[in-house]
C-alpha cells in the first residue's frame, strides 16, 4: 500500500511594487519544493504556469493585471529564422557541456561581468559566491548547469562565454537563469544561441518545449521572447499556440522599440528587486498568507 501524496500548501505574498510595469502592484503564489515528489509537483506547477526559485516554485497572482503570461517553444516544430541561423553558424564552434549543478568561480566571474555591464545598480549586483552558490546548488529538482565554451588550446579548457541554470522536466527543459559575456570582442547574439541551443537540445531528446519563463507586453526586456516560433501561452483556457499574424504583429510592434540587445532568460525572484525578490538569489515572500489549493486549482491559468 502506498502512502498518500500530500496536496502542497500555497501562499500569497503581500502586493508590491510591480518590477516590469510602473504605477502596479503585484503578488505571487508559491509553494516548497521538497521530498520524494519535488520532481513531479514541478512538473505538474510548471504546467499552469510556475517558475522555480532554489527551493520555491512560484507564480504571479495579482488582483488587477494578467500581464504576465507563461510562454514556451514548441520544440519539434522550430525553425530558425534567418538571424537565428546565421547566429547558430557564428556560434557553432562553441563547445556546451551538461554539468552538476554545482558553482564555480569561474561562472561565478563570468556572472559578475554579466551583471556590472548589463544590469548595474540591480538586486544581484551584490550576489557573492555564497548568493551564487545558493542559486545554483539548492535545488530539490533534475537541474544541471550547462556551460557553453570556446575550443580547447592544448590540455586547457576554453574559455567560458555562457552558462545556463537549466531544470530538466518531464515535457521540456524550463530555463531558470542564464548569462554570458556581454562584452566579448568578437561574439555578438550569445544569450540568443542559449536559447536557440536549448530548443535543439531539447527536440534531440524528445522534449516538446523549451519554458522561456514569462512574458510581460510592456516590458522591454521582455520583448525578444516573441521571436521564437511556434510560441504558445498559457491562458484561462490552457495552452494556447500564438498564430503566425499574431506572432508577425508582435515582432512589429517591438521592433521599433528600444531595448536590450541581448535577452537574459530571467528568473523573476533570481534578479533581487530589479525583478521583483529583495535578496538576490532568493525568492523573498516577505509577509503572506496562507491560499486555499482548491482555488488555485480552479484559477489554474490566471495571472
């Protein structure tokens, strides 16, 4: 006879001050991550639209605003556009290695350039090796961090340009927090091959989604999501695949705007308060109450 899964308790967090839209306040659900069945409830939370922080899966659930949407790569189906391919051609030679979820000084430099050129001034400007440590190694799920090198000189390695903390699911491979070198002097699209390496790797063992986290029409730095096709959202009514006017209009519309050159695959509370946690690396729930499962349940797909 086998014992009972235990139905996980869920708490809101008391509403603040929204990280991607100005004048709103938002609140997350969240849940721990622990035991026999980490596996399972994440993957079964990163179906309605949770993301996972060290120990922690969460979910925006404001009151007012469902801006921020779900979105994931429908693996089998991609199909670089032309960027995309010249992009894979410029970064072939890059060499990517699946590793223990385990920090190094190394990546842990490489992060601290990441952070000072592209995001100063921002929650996890202070993160120290320890923050880092925390970030990549408590983790109750399948995680690996897999970092992307230039060719080997002689019996040392090559020097490391990227890496991301990338959780592996049951149905696609859920991209927590990736970083590259944003000044490399001749390689330009880095945090771009991430992600398009991540859909290949994916399709070659047979996952059908790559989970790029949220994203927020409005926020800048949110935009390069819409680029990757098929992209299908999570709404009320489950997953739902954006048409291909729908998609083009997008692109449209924020290929004007100015923004980042590169994405940086964020974990919202991995960003400290840039990204909506007051300790880098930590998700912080501040002051929260306690949710009814059952609600949240039959609210599966609001934001």
């Amino acid at each position: 006879m086998t014992a009972p899964v235990r139905f996980p308790r869920f708490f809101v967090t008391a509403p603040a001050p929204c990280p991607y839209l100005a004048g709103r306040t938002e609140r997350k659900v969240f849940t721990e991550l622990k035991g026999p069945h980490a596996d399972a409830l994440n993957d079964a939370l990163g179906r309605i639209g949770f993301r996972r922080s060290q120990t922690v899966a969460y979910r925006p659930s404001c009151v007012d605003c469902s801006a921020c949407v779900s979105v994931r790569v429908v693996t089998g189906e991609f199909v670089p556009n032309s960027a995309q391919k010249k992009n894979l051609k410029r970064n072939s030679d890059l060499v990517a290695s699946v590793c223990h979820p385990w920090s190094t000084a190394e990546q842990f430099a490489l992060l601290q350039r990441y952070l000072a050129a592209r995001h100063p001034g921002g929650g996890m400007a202070t993160m120290d090796e320890v923050d880092y440590a925390d970030m990549v190694e408590h983790t109750p799920v399948t995680s690996y961090v897999i970092e992307y090198r230039e060719p080997s000189t002689g019996s040392q390695p090559g020097r490391l340009v990227g890496a991301c903390l990338t959780d592996r699911q049951g149905d696609g491979l859920s991209m927590i927090y990736s970083f590259y070198d944003p000044e490399h002097a001749t390689r330009t699209g880095l945090g771009n091959y991430i992600i398009l390496d991540h859909i290949r790797r994916a399709a070659s063992e047979g996952l059908p989604y790559v989970y790029l986290g949220y994203w927020v029409d409005g926020s800048e730095r949110m935009q390069y999501k819409v680029r990757y096709r098929p992209l299908e959202r999570l709404g009320r009514d489950g997953w739902m695949r954006l048409s291909d006017d729908e998609q083009d209009a997008l692109i449209r519309a924020t290929a004007g705007r100015s923004g980042p050159a590169e994405p940086a695959t964020r974990d919202p509370a991995a960003e400290g308060r840039e990204d909506g946690s007051a300790e880098p690396g930590k998700f912080d729930a501040g002051k929260f109450v306690e949710r009814d499962p059952q609600d949240l349940w039959s609210r599966s797909s609001r934001f």
